[in-house]
C-alpha cells in the first residue's frame, strides 16, 4: 500500500488507475472521501485485466472491455450475475435452458459458441468435448463473483484458447479480503399462463464460507443447487412445408410435416411412396419435444478453494470445482442433460511478476440422450420403416378405392400403420423411452456416453518489471515486456459412438489425445510528456497437433491527451482450432453418418460425395417430372442428372479472423461521473468451420460406387435412400466473409445514489465473397439496446433496479432450421430492502417482468417470465 503521506502531482482520481488499483481506504487515510466521492473516484479507477493480462486503468484499456462492478451486480435485476451480462454493451445471449444461456459477441453465434471463451480467475470452464461452456455450470455463484470483464471482440493474440469472437472472466472474492458466512435463497415462479404447462416453481439455495487461518493461509467454500421447470421449445411450424407441393398436400395435409419441435419426421425419417402413380414424400410420424423430454432441471454446483500466501504479494491456491445438473441442451440436435458431470482442480500462483496456472478438467456426460434419435427409433422400434411403409401403401390404397379424397387417404393411411405406436403417457412409451437412453448407437438408440478431460497449463513473466527490480539492469520505466506460454491436451475415452480413435494401428477404443502448444511475447511503450501514447505490440504462435505452427499479432494505441479522456486503434488477428467435435466426431445419427474433417476421420468420403442440397434438388426435379409432366422414373433421373454437384469441400483446416477496432473512451462531467465508452469494429473471416451434408453412392451391397462411374448410374443410386451413404461432415467455408459494427455506452452517476445507463449496439454482415451458403450463421440482429437505472438506498433502506432490452429480428441459421426470429423486448426490475442488523438483503424481482413470451433463436424455447424473491445474509 502507498504511503498515505505521499504528495500527488494529479488529483488523487486520476493517480489511482496507475497503481493497480489501490485500494480506497488506503487514500482515505489522509483524506476521508464521502460516500457519493468514493463512487466518483471508483468510477474514475476502475481497473481490468482481461484487455491486456495485467492490470490497466478501464479508461485506458487498448480494446473495448465491458464491466460489471459490485455496484452494478447489487443493483441489476436479472435472477444472476450471469443473466445480467445481457446487459451489457456488445453482448448478445440466446437461451437454450433456464440454467444455460450462451454468451457471444460480433457476430456469427450459435447454441455451442465455440468461438468465445469463458474463465473463472483466468480459468477455462468449457466442457471439453463440446469445446465450450455449458452456461455457468462449472462457474462462480452469486456469493462468490467479484467482477465480471468480458472483451466483445478476438482475444486470440493474448489467449488463443479459440476466442476469437471474445472472452468473458468471472473474478472470484478471495477469502483473505472478504471472510465469513454468507447464504443466500431464492424462491420464484416461471410458465406463469403458459398455454402448455402450469406454473411452476423455481428454487435456488446458494451458501459461501471463508475464513482466514492465519496471516498466510485462508479457505474457502461455495455451494449452490437450484431446481426449477425448464423453458418448453414447442413451435410446430413446418420446416418441410413443400414436400409435396407437386400434388396439392400443403398445411396440415402434407405428409411429410416436420414441425420444428418434433422429431423423428426429419429428412432422414422420409420415404418416398409410389401411390396412384404418383410420388409422394412420407415421414414418420415422430413425436413433440415434450413427449421425449423432462423439463424438470437441478444444479448442483460447489467448490473449495485452500489460499496461502508465499510472501506479501505472492498467493499460492488451490481450487476444486465440481458440478451435477440436467437440463436441455442444442447442438445441431437437441439433448436432455441428465445426471451430466463436471469437475475441475486448478492450481493457480500469483505474484506480480509471474503468474502461473495449471487445470485439470473431467465430463461425464452421465445419463444424457438425443432427443431427435429417442423419437426416431421410438418409431421404428415398434414397427421398422419398411413394414410401416408396406402397411402405409396398403392402408392408402384401400381408402381410395373405398371413395376417399387423396388428402384423407393419406390421413387414414398413417393412422393404420401407426397401429401399435407407443403413446406418450403410457407405461410402455416411458419404458422403451428408457431402454433407447441407454443405448449408445443413434441409429438404435439416442445414448449419450462421453467421457472426456482437459489438461492445460500456463505461465507469464513480466519481463519489464522484473528487470526493473533488479540491481544489475537498468530497464526503462517507459516500457513494458511480458511473456507467457501455454500447453493443451485433451483425453477422450472413445465410447465406440461418439468418438473413436482413428490413428491407424490403434485400438478404436485407446484413449485419443488432442493436444496445442503455444506462446507470446508483449512488448509495449508509453512515450509523448506525461506518457500519453501507449503503445504495444503482440505476437503469439501456436501449434496444433494436426497443423503447422499459426501466428497472432496483435498491435494497440492509446493515446490520452488527459488522463479522462482516452482514444484507441487496434489491429489483431486470429486462428481457432476445429474443437474435438469438429475434428473427431464419430456419430450415427439418424442414418446420417456425421463425422470430423481432419483427414483421419473422413479419408476418402470428401472425394466421392455429392452436395445434399444437389441431391434434394435432382430428386424434387425427379418428383416434379414424374408427377406433372408425366416421365418415367428413368426419363426424369436422365433429364435432371446434370443437377448433382460433386462435393467441393476438403479436410478442417484453422479458422481465421483478422480485426480493426477503433474506439474513445472518457470521464466526463465534473467527478467524472459521466462514463462514456464508443467503439467500432470492421471484421474479415476467412475458413469459417461449419458442416455439410454431402452422399456417397453406394452399390446394393452398400459398396460405395467407382468414382469413375457412370454418372446415370450414380444418378439412379442417389435417388433411392438405400443408394446413399449419408455423411455430415465438418469443412470450411470457401467464402470470405466481413463483418462491422459498433457500440455507445453511457454510464452515469447521478447524484443521491443514482446510477443510469444506456448502451446501443449495432452489427452487421457486409458482405460475403464467392458466398458457398457454408458460411456459419451469423444469428446476430443488427440493432440491440439497453436502459438502467437503479439505486441502492432511494429511501430508507428501499432500493431498486429497472433495466429494458431490446433486439430487432434477425435471421436464424442453424442446422436444425432457419428464419426469422422477431424482434423481442425485455423488462427487468427488483425492489430492494438492506436491513443492516443482522446485515439482511432482500430483492423481489423479476425477468422479462411483462411475461411476453419470445424465442432469442429458432428451435429453442418460449422464454417467458421467471419472477423471484432473493433473500441475502453476510453479503
């Protein structure tokens, strides 16, 4: 701590950002400050770390860094600090389940954003198979969360670890700075007139213990469970409503409907039946999301944390985290997570010229199962496709020549072969759902059985700082050097299904190993009087087991002409990797194979594919022809051959992102209480990692067909289902895509404890080169905006938090479906009561307050309101 007698030059405001963050009471010493002064001066030296991996004044930060203090967390009224990051500039989240919201920014986002990264205390908290974080699960509760930082752009040249579109890190409260006891439960109530379900309630117990030992040694303990009623996807809108428009059956007459939320009609899940001499397109009956799932959700979250303080400022800790839960999670098929297992030991050293870290993560991924494969092969295990096709045809046949209109006939036809189908509510239904949960091979049953670990270790020295403690080394004041370096690997214990080891000479169920290594050096400067340019350069390399060594450079300006008022340009670029899933999945899915891109899981298949999308194209054409323009089977496939586009796509190479980001940021108005922060960003992608469906042809032995074979031979095989080997395959993007955007925030520290704030975000596709139609979706609305404003002691005690949200429609791009998602709004608010004895907090609030249901992506749930009362003691 400075010695409190010490003389400043600048106000003592502005000193503090470059000390590190001092802490208040140690200027307080000299000169008590007042409550409404202590914010000013708060607000005027908040410091980050995320920006830069050190210490650095929030006005100074080189690239735009969003904040969340302990003001802001106490006065914001969503559930959690985690639902509160929507509230941020920059930041966009969609929900996949009540207790898993996914975070992005910029741009290009879906329900398993590989693409931004989550710490808790510099912590990766992803489960490792999936490559991301399944919400805050494995992450801090809200006795325990200090701060929250999150950079809304690449972050890849200080961290790789594929954040590429941005970075989010929780700061946990150390337990030498804040012991004892602190409980906290919430009580509320969600569904409230949902059409589809009661209303039902919501719990969470959360409890916090620290206690230091001694001057050198402290601990501490955390635990949360929550229960509640997940967020029900229920949209019937067809995904397939032309099907068969060659023959009139639209709407509800169509038989081959594939509702959004149902499964077990998808394309895989369709025949095509010859009736009256004409072709038709059948699916399934398949079941609703409902039927298949359990929406009753629990988290069980803990950790414990032992500190020990090597010297004055070096800590040593230890941290174990661990977590149980069920919930409903979206990939390109949604899944029930039941009894899901993470846990984490993290062994952390900090001083202020090394940090070092090292973290070992293990999934189970417990009782989890697919819904899509559970209602498939709920269909098919009582009555196999080719019987229920058989009995389908027979059953039609019969209804026409007894007078029946097509459209009826195909309505008694389905409920003739559905005779025997398991009904939802049943005994028998819930038993056969239960046996296909546990078998792990889609194509029989919907298991989900992974196992998979996460070792990581890393360490960075402060070069500059440590010459300049040295005696021996004059190193400039001026300048700064830090260097770090970073290994990576993952274990997955194949499950035969899932993964498989596919190095040639290995047993298919040897552990399989995925591993990076990598490093950076940071060199930077501050110049001008008064160091008002700063100045830093980056450079980070990386390599990957199955590429050649990547490179990052990151370059930055800050230029402050006054310590309030701060302008900054960076340029940065960077790689992600393909995750686990990308590059080795081996899944039998639907009888749709969906494997990797590396070459060791997909050899050959590129080569001889066709496009699906061709495919679907020349048999729709097939379809039309034989149906209006009266062609022979033979004739429409020689006629429309010429349709099949051969597979132009290739083995997973790196993604890749280059980055423009200009921006201001001020304190302005007397105190500074008028925090302003604006920014813009121009974006260039290039291999962006998505999928595509392509068909081998195959023989009626399954053999797949000579590549040099006849292309109306290949034509004919692929206009049979049982002539398709169908592959989902990761790739890249032949595209080269752009994207801009940029944001203005206001944050304003009225007087009398006020505090208001105003952000607005605006991001936007430029433009696509050579567009394929493989770029990733861009799932992002153009306009986004946020208004808040609260205070925590309004009268007497009372406070309260309001905050309003809205988005414009986008457009929603992801495997399962694509359109629109409407333009939504949001109201959050909380009235607060603080009873200082026995230091008692009570907040009644509530999310999305109006209760008007909405989707924040196609496919996920209706999202109405959750209402709460939090009850806090210690905090």
């Amino acid at each position: 701590m400075p010695n409190a007698t010490l003389s400043f030059r600048f106000s003592p405001a502005l000193f503090l950002p470059l000390l590190g963050g001092v802490p208040l009471a140690g200027y307080a010493q000299t000169r008590p400050l007042s409550p409404d002064t202590t914010r000013r001066v708060q607000q005027l030296g908040e410091v980050v770390v995320a920006a830069s991996k050190v210490e650095e004044s929030i006005l100074q930060s080189p690239v735009t860094v969003e904040k969340l203090n302990a003001r802001q967390l106490r006065l914001t009224p969503a559930p959690s600090f985690f639902d509160a990051v929507e509230h941020l500039k920059g930041v966009q989240v969609i929900t996949p389940s009540l207790s898993f919201k996914v975070i992005n920014a910029r741009g290009f986002t879906n329900t398993t954003n590989v693409r931004f990264v989550q710490l808790v205390d510099g912590i990766d908290n992803q489960a490792p198979h999936i490559g991301g974080p399944i919400g805050n699960v494995l992450g801090p509760s809200d006795l325990d969360i200090g701060t929250v930082e999150i950079v809304p752009g690449t972050a890849a040249a200080l961290y790789s670890l594929n954040a590429i579109n941005g970075l989010a890190n929780f700061s946990t409260r150390n337990p030498f700075l804040s012991e004892g006891l602190s409980v906290q439960q919430k009580v509320g109530v969600n569904h409230v007139n949902d059409p589809y379900t009661r209303a039902r309630p919501f719990t969470e117990s959360s409890v916090r213990y620290a206690k230091a030992l001694s001057a050198k040694l402290a601990f501490k303990v955390n635990g949360t469970y929550l229960r509640g009623y997940d967020w029900m996807a229920t949209d019937q809108t067809d995904i397939n409503p032309n099907g068969n428009a060659t023959t009139g059956l639209l709407g509800d007459d169509n038989p081959a409907r594939d509702p959004v939320s149902s499964y077990g009609n998808e394309s895989s899940n369709r025949s095509m039946l010859t009736l009256g001499g004409k072709a038709y397109q059948v699916a399934r009956t398949g079941y609703r999301e409902r039927d298949v799932v359990d929406y009753h959700l629990q988290t069980l979250r803990y950790d414990a944390a032992l500190h020990y303080k090597l010297t004055q400022n070096a800590e040593l800790a230890y941290t174990y985290r661990g977590s149980n839960f069920d919930n409903v999670y979206q990939r390109s098929n949604r899944f029930q997570l039941d009894n899901y297992h993470l846990q984490q030991h993290a062994l952390q050293l900090t001083t202020p010229v090394v940090q070092a870290r090292a973290y070992f993560t293990q999934e189970n991924t417990g009782k989890s199962y697919n819904l899509r494969s559970a209602a498939e092969n709920l269909d098919r295990s009582y009555k196999p496709d080719a019987q229920w096709n058989r009995e389908y045809t027979a059953a039609w046949n019969a209804a026409v020549q007894n007078g029946q209109s097509v459209a009826q006939a195909h309505a008694t036809a389905r409920a003739a072969a559905d005779a025997g189908r398991f009904q939802p509510g049943t005994p028998a239904f819930q038993q056969r759902l239960d046996s296909l949960t546990n078998i792990n091979n889609w194509d029989q049953g919907a298991a989900l059985r992974v196992r998979a670990n996460l070792l990581h270790a890393e360490g960075q020295v402060n070069v500059g700082e440590t010459l300049r403690r040295s005696t021996q080394v004059g190193f400039p004041t001026w300048a700064d050097l830090l260097v770090g370096a970073d290994y990576r690997t993952y274990y997955i214990e194949p499950d035969g299904n899932y993964f498989i080891n596919p190095e040639q000479g290995q047993d298919p169920y040897n552990t399989l190993t995925y591993g990076k290594t990598g490093g950076f050096v940071q060199a930077g400067a501050r110049l001008l009087p008064g160091e008002k340019l700063r100045l830093t350069a980056t450079l980070r390399a990386d390599k990957n087991d199955y590429f050649s060594t990547r490179f990052n450079p990151r370059f930055t300006a800050v230029y402050s002409p006054t310590q309030r008022h701060n302008f900054r340009v960076s340029y940065q670029s960077g790689y992600r990797f393909p995750s686990l899933f990308e590059g080795f999945s081996n899944v039998n899915s639907g009888q749709v194979k969906r494997i990797g891109g590396l070459r060791v899981m997909s050899d050959g298949v590129f080569e001889n594919s066709y496009l699906r999308s061709s495919i679907d194209a020349f048999n729709a054409a097939v379809t039309r022809d034989r149906n209006t323009n009266g062609l022979t089977q033979t004739q429409a496939i020689a006629k429309n051959q010429g349709r099949l586009v051969k597979n132009p796509y290739t083995y997973l190479k790196p993604e890749h992102i280059k980055s423009l980001e200009v921006g201001y940021k001020a304190a302005l108005l007397p105190g500074g209480r008028l925090l302003a922060d604006v920014d813009f960003y121009y974006n260039t992608y290039r291999d962006f990692i998505a999928q595509v469906e392509a068909y081998v042809p195959v023989n009626s032995a399954g053999e797949p067909l000579n590549t040099g074979a006849d292309l109306n031979g290949i034509a004919t095989a692929l206009n049979a289902r049982s002539g398709q080997a169908r592959y989902r395959l990761w790739t890249n993007s032949q595209s080269q895509v752009y994207n801009y955007g940029g944001s203005l925030g206001l944050r304003y520290d009225v007087t009398d404890g006020y505090l208001a704030g105003a952000n607005v975000t605006y991001t936007r596709l430029d433009r696509t080169e050579s567009g394929d139609g493989l770029e990733d979706g861009f799932n992002t609305p153009r306009w986004a905006y946020n208004l808040s404003v609260g205070n925590e002691n309004a009268y007497k005690n009372f406070g309260f938090g309001l905050n309003y949200r809205w988005q414009a429609k986008y457009y929603s791009q992801t495997f399962l479906v694509s359109g629109y998602v409407p333009a939504y709004s949001t109201l959050d608010a909380q009235l607060s009561y603080r009873l200082p004895q026995p230091n008692l907090r009570f907040k009644l609030g509530a999310s999305n307050v109006l209760n008007q249901y909405y989707v924040s992506y196609l496919g996920g749930p209706s999202i109405g309101g959750l209402y709460y009362l939090q009850v806090t003691y210690g905090l």
